[in-house]
C-alpha cells in the first residue's frame, strides 16, 4: 500500500431497501455472503492490504453493526454516526473527514466485492494515484462481465485515464465498483446535509482531475436477492474448480 494512503472508509449506514426481506432484521453489510458477512468481505481485504484504521458509517440497525464490528480484532474501526440523518455517499465521508484525517484516503462500498487478478487491486488502486494530478481516482469493472450489475455503464476511460460520464450515450463501457481513492479538497465546498458522490466527482472531472483504472478479475455487487444468488454461486464455483 501507498505510504501517502492510510486510512479508509467504509460506507455502510445504507437502508438495504434492494435486499429486502433481508434488511428488514439486519442491516446489509451484516448479509452474509458465501458464509462471511458482506462488511467482513470487505475489511479482510482493506486489512491484507495493509490499512490498520478504518471509518465505518452506521445509521439503519446500526446496534447490530457496532456489536458486530466491536468483536473485530483488526482492523482498529472508528464509526462515524449516521442515526439522526441518513446523509448519502458524499455527505457521509464530508462528515467523516476530521477523523480520516488530512491525507488522501480510500472509500469502500459494503457491497462490492471481487476476486482478485495476479495483483491486488486495491494496491494497483494505491500504486497509481498521484495526488499532484488527481481528486479521486475510481475502481471500474467492464459493465458487460460484471455480476449483479444490470445498468448501461458509468464512464468511459480517456488515454490519459481521465474519466468521461455516459451522457447522452447509449452505453458506456465500465460500471463504478463503489471503490475509489480521495483527496480531501475533492469536498471542498461541499454542501451541508446529504448529497451523492456523484456531485463533487462532476466537480472533479470538469476540472480534469477525475482518473479511473479497470479491476482485474471478476467484479460482484451484491445490491438484491439474485445477485447474491450469483455471486455466491461464481464463489463456489471458484472453489470447487
């Protein structure tokens, strides 16, 4: 892991309203996958690749979560507290901030997880960002191959690997993995309350100062009931073979 990259967070205050009936007696990152809770998934990867602090935003049966996360040796997490106001993407790390601290840092969605190719994407993710040039630099997967991704792609990759919107396209060749490096001048700015990643990304890439790398190997995002299915299905599949 890059030495300028220490600490992560975790988005996981979301309602799960995709994944009901599930969420309706735990909350989504609790939604255990091929046997491992889905929040687990994610923070044994954040830990293999050397991150040992870790925000995670609570707000929907947030109790169950902390329980769950206080039984944790590793990594040391510090929870941000969503109960009062659920505040989206952007305007939960914008409240997280002072405790993430002044440097770049990593964003994690609960949801997303994926098998690795011949190197860990996530120290890929480290070793291209270069904070001189950019505010955030996003994981993308081919929107095509991706399991349990069902839209029409998110951006497309310039040469230099700025990031381009869909637009007015009818498709676009990479979906977002809910993965992504930030700077903390990407909120600069921003507003009070919740609001979405999205609107300082735009920000970001009018600037010319949004980037993008593909993952390698096999993205999941277990967002309802059948990707779940799918997922645990390519897991054991993997496996077995």
């Amino acid at each position: 892991m890059s030495a300028a990259l220490e600490a992560a967070m975790v988005l996981a205050a979301g309602l799960g309203t995709r994944l009901r009936p599930l969420t309706e007696k735990m909350p989504k990152p609790l939604v255990p996958v091929a046997g491992k809770p889905l929040i687990d998934h994610v923070l044994d990867r954040l830990v293999g690749a050397g991150f040992s602090r870790v925000v995670v935003n609570v707000h929907h049966l947030e109790d169950q979560l902390t329980a769950h996360l206080a039984a944790r040796a590793t990594p040391r997490i510090v929870i941000s507290d969503e109960r009062e106001h659920l505040l989206d993407s952007g305007g939960g790390v914008f409240k997280a901030l002072p405790q993430l601290g002044a440097g770049p840092f990593l964003i994690h969605n609960c949801d997303s997880i994926w098998t690795e190719g011949e190197v860990s994407n996530l120290a890929r993710l480290a070793a291209c960002w270069d904070e001189t040039t950019m505010d955030c630099l996003l994981l993308l997967a081919p929107a095509a191959t991706s399991l349990g991704y069902h839209g029409r792609g998110d951006f497309a990759l310039e040469a230099t690997g700025r990031l381009r919107r869909r637009g007015g396209e009818e498709r676009a060749p990479f979906a977002f993995t809910g993965v992504s490096i930030a700077h903390p001048r990407l909120l600069d700015g921003a507003p009070a309350g919740a609001f979405s990643l999205n609107r300082p990304w735009d920000a970001a890439i009018a600037r010319g100062r949004a980037f993008g790398i593909v993952l390698e190997g096999q993205w999941m995002h277990v967002g309802d009931p059948a990707a779940l299915t799918a997922a645990e299905g390519w897991i054991r599949s993997r496996h077995e073979r």
